[in-house]
C-alpha cells in the first residue's frame, strides 16, 4: 500500500505546539546528560588517580569553562528529570488532556527555569 501522506523533514518549517517543544527538548537533555557523564566520569577518575591529578582538577575546575561546562550538564540534568517526572504523572493519568499538556509544558519550562537559574547561582 502506497502511503500518501505528505512528508516534511525540514524542522525550521514545521510548527509544534509547546508540549511538543518540550518533549523535543526533553530527548535533548538525556543526550547532553548522556555525553556529560563521560566529562563527571573523567573527572572522577583524575581526582582519584594521585594527589597530582586532584590539583591539576582543582585547577582545572576553577576555570570558567569548566564551570560552564559543569553548568550545562547540571542545567540539563534538572530539565531532564523535571520533564521526567511530568511524563510519569502523564504515565498515571494527570494532565494528558489536549487542555492539561500546554499546562503541563508551561509548569515544566518555569521549574526547570528556576532550577537552572539557581543552579548557575551556586556553581558561580
């Protein structure tokens, strides 16, 4: 059977709605969180390697792009388990309505917001 339906794959024209965003961002999130374990495994590694290697981490982490980069994976980390834990309250049966998803997604952008925000103002 020949499907006729239309096929778009250019992402810059297709319109998702908020919740869709936010599951598309959520994917992205596992990812960095993902490749981010190997720089925390690195890291981990170094610090219990020798005394040496614990100061060269040391100074290393002082530095802004480790700090950068140390946000980024923790940034992702906390939207990561902020859109989990909407999907597991979708999972039970609250707020997979068409009316609770948008709402869903609003809640799951402001937390994570602040969450990032707050994270940012420890690390710094």
């Amino acid at each position: 059977m020949k499907d006729k339906r239309p096929v778009n794959l250019d992402i810059t024209t297709i319109s998702l709605p908020l919740a869709g965003y936010t599951s598309f961002l959520h994917r992205v999130s596992g990812i960095i969180v993902f490749v981010g374990i190997a720089f925390l495994l690195w890291a981990f590694d170094m610090s219990l390697s020798s005394e040496e290697g614990f100061d060269q981490l040391k100074e290393i982490s002082g530095s802004f792009i480790a700090e950068f980069i140390l946000w980024g994976i923790l940034s992702a980390l906390a939207y990561h388990i902020v859109a989990g834990v909407k999907h597991l309250l979708m999972d039970s049966g609250i707020g997979e309505t068409k009316e609770g998803a948008p709402i869903g997604a609003k809640i799951t952008i402001v937390v994570s917001s602040v969450l990032i925000i707050a994270l940012g103002v420890w690390i710094w």
